[in-house]
C-alpha cells in the first residue's frame, strides 16, 4: 500500500511541477529539498567531491572502503553516548528501524539515511547518522579481515570474463586518467586505517551536497542537516578550502585494439572512446539518438542489425556514461568465439554509419516517444526522485530540470542528433577489447 500510495503521488509530482528548494547554510553545506508529505518517510544522501576519482594511485579503493568501513563501530562522545561496535551499530539501526550506509562511485562519496520522519524517530536516526559519519572507528582487527574478504572477491572477479574484459576497456579508453583506475591485492594492500582517517578528515560540511526527499519541512530539514554534519571537522575559518584540480580526459587519437586469450565459449567484445560530461550541451541529443542506436534494447539498431538480421548475438547495447569528466561511449556485445570477427565489424559499421546519417524521423519519433511515456517510471519512488535531484547538485543543473526534461527530449531534431554524434564521436579511432575470440578480429 505505501509503495502504491508513493507511485501515485510521484507520477502526480512530476505532472504538476517537482519543487526542488535550494538554500546554502552558513557552514557551506548546499540544501536540495523536495518536500513529499504522502507517507511518513525521509530520504538522504548526503555527497562529496570524494569519489574514487580522487584515490590516490596506489590506493585505489579507498574511497568506497573508507564508506564501508564507517558502519564497522563508532566513537564514544560523553556518558550518554558510547562506543557502539559493529554489532552493536547494526542493532541501533534496527532498532529505529532506519539505515544509513555508505559508498564510492567515481564522482561522488555518498553517505544515505532511509528513516520514519516521526519527530522522535527522526531525531534519533539524524544523531546516530552523524556519529557515523563524523566520528567512526575504523577498527583495525575489522579492516584486517576486511582486506582479505576483498582480496578474495578481487581472485573470484578475476575469473570472470566480462570483469577482465571491461577492466582493460576501461584502461583503453581513460589510459591514464583517473576514471581508469581499479582496485588490485596492491592497492588494497597499500591502504591503511590512517588513510581513512585522513580521507575522512578531509570531509568538510562547507563541501557536503545534502538532498532530502520526504516528509519534512523546510526548517525541519535544515536542522536536520545541521545534525547530520555536526560532527565533521569543521575546517579553516573563511573559505572552504578548494579540492586540487584534475585533469580531464584525453581524446584518443589513434584507434586500438586489444585481443585477450580467454577459454571461454562466448567472446566478449567492447569498443568506444570518451564520451562527454554531463553538463555537455549536447546531453539531450544524445541520449535521445543513443536510444536509437543501441539503448532501445530490441528496438535499437544494433540489435536489428546485429542479432535480429544475421543472428551474431543476444544482445547487444550501447551507451554513454557522462560524469564531471568526460565519461566513456561504449557499444558492448557477447558471441559465439568463431564469429567475434564478424560481429565487431558489422556492430563498428552500425555505428559509423550512425555518426554518419543519424536517425530516420520515424526512428526519432519512436524514441521520443519511448522516453517522455517512461519518464515518471525515473521517479516513480523517493530513493529514485532523491537520485535524481542528487544529479542536479552534483552537475549543477537548473532546478526545473526534471520539469523541463520531457520538453527537452521533444525538441530534439535528427539534424541536432546528427551533428551531435559527429562531435563527439570519432569511429576511426576508438578503441576495442575482445576477449576469448577465436581467430582472427579483423576481416
């Protein structure tokens, strides 16, 4: 029934406008409010420009550990406040019967609480949250086992094929950059619980994007956020300190191709290049294009093409993955080992002529009208509509962005599609990954 009662109201929200509120506390911290009073419920997530794409080298890793290891314990803060151990962590939280976790991805550090937003409730949950946040334990003899549980799971990975696959992809596309980089035995190895500390440390409320979707209102989430970042450092008087700069992803300038032996019935084929970032001006005439190409599943080209007419593979996709650095365009397929040869070249012909001639106007119709008829699906729930509006802080999108997100897609045109394609793709010289081909790749 509340999963039905929340579907109603977010399909009602996004017919009649998403009132995304933004205020910035004197701390720093930026405040995205969507106030949803239907059921008694509060979404969070709290981001920082802390995401693997600041690991150092030899560390990569750490980011998405150091937000795992958070729930391994906090501190004590006074007599009313002890030291909570994993175990006893985990019973607070389900006790409140509320969450509150961690994780890395390459952009962003992203902590997030689920909670009853009951007054009580709330307060309790908003308390333990910042204890978590601010002030974890990160007990040693926990972190000990922690590494080899993931050193194990890296060994496991490595025997998979996709896994192998998609880690030299992705060293072929970013090289040196640090989208590229992955996790190993060396660099979990390298980290210690003083790294951690030190990244935690580094967590300052003036660089906090907080979002919260739920049944609150706007005094009550700025308390509420005042709460849950209370317990950080509170960083140098004056300006936030700035983040060193990084740089942005270098174009490929000549193609590549990577051939890897790997006993398997199925080959495993990737090719691509950088894509674009999400604030590009040219998003929304890719993403509807891109429908077109592959991202339509059984209606894209590439599967017509590829599975449908000749029968090379099941499936076969492709997308654009834009971050605050230019993110990869990947078209990724799986097939038989003796025809790996002949489904690259005719899914690299697909996509040339692609970036050639664009869409047809029926073509664009259809994926037009596929994208505005699923868009409420986008927020058809709390956790979706908070990732959502998390977007927007992280990217600095307008405030009417989810508003305006159906108009932007009907006004794409085949031309804008067309030319868009011709920027930002370069079929001549991307760079291709087959693993567990047999024969030759190249006709």
């Amino acid at each position: 029934m509340l999963a039905w009662v929340g579907l109603v109201f977010c399909m009602g929200s996004a017919m009649a406008g998403i009132p995304i509120e933004r205020w910035v506390q004197a701390s720093g911290a930026e405040v995205y409010l969507v106030p949803s009073p239907a059921i008694p419920m509060l979404d969070v997530q709290i981001d920082f420009d802390a995401g693997s794409r600041r690991d150092p080298p030899a560390q990569a890793g750490l980011a998405g550990i150091m937000a795992a290891m958070s729930a391994k314990g906090v501190l004590a803060a006074g007599p009313t406040e002890p030291a909570l151990d994993e175990n006893a962590l985990s019973e607070a939280w389900a006790d409140l019967g509320a969450s509150f976790g961690g994780g890395a991805g390459a952009d962003r550090l992203s902590f997030s609480l689920r909670t009853l937003s009951y007054p009580d409730l709330l307060a309790r949950a908003a308390a333990l949250a910042a204890r978590q946040l601010g002030q974890p334990t990160f007990p040693d003899a926990v972190w000990q086992n922690e590494r080899e549980r993931l050193k194990a799971s890296l060994r496991e990975a490595n025997t998979r094929p996709a896994t192998l696959a998609a880690r030299a992809f992705s060293r072929a596309v970013y090289g040196s950059h640090p989208y590229g980089q992955a996790m190993t035995e060396a660099t979990l190895a390298a980290i210690s619980v003083a790294d951690m500390q030190g990244l935690q440390r580094t967590l300052l409320p003036c660089r906090a994007r907080v979002t919260l979707v739920g049944a609150v209102t706007r005094p009550q989430a700025d308390e509420l956020v005042h709460t849950l970042l209370a317990r950080l450092p509170p960083g140098p008087p004056g300006a936030c300190p700035p983040l060193a700069p990084l740089p942005e992803v270098a174009a490929l300038t000549q193609p590549s191709e990577q051939i890897i032996a790997f006993d398997s019935a199925q080959a495993q084929v990737l090719f691509g290049q950088p894509g674009v970032t999400r604030a590009d001006p040219d998003y929304f005439a890719l993403t509807v294009g891109n429908y077109v190409l592959g991202g339509g599943g059984f209606v894209s080209r590439l599967t017509t093409e590829v599975r449908e007419k000749r029968g090379l593979t099941y499936s076969v996709y492709s997308y654009f993955a834009p971050g605050i650095h230019a993110g990869a365009f990947t078209v990724g397929l799986q097939t038989r080992s003796d025809q790996a040869a002949a489904a690259l070249q005719l899914a690299r012909d697909v996509v040339a002529r692609f970036v050639t001639e664009g869409p047809t106007e029926a073509e664009l119709r259809a994926a037009k009208d596929n994208l505005v008829g699923g868009f409420a699906l986008r927020i058809d729930t709390n956790r979706k509509l908070l990732d959502n509006v998390a977007n927007i802080a992280a990217h600095r999108l307008p405030l009417d962005y989810l508003d305006s997100w159906t108009q932007q897609v009907e006004q794409v045109t085949v031309a804008q599609v067309r030319a868009a394609f011709e920027r930002k793709l370069q079929p001549a010289t991307m760079a291709t990954v087959v693993l567990g081909a047999t024969g030759p790749t190249a006709p």
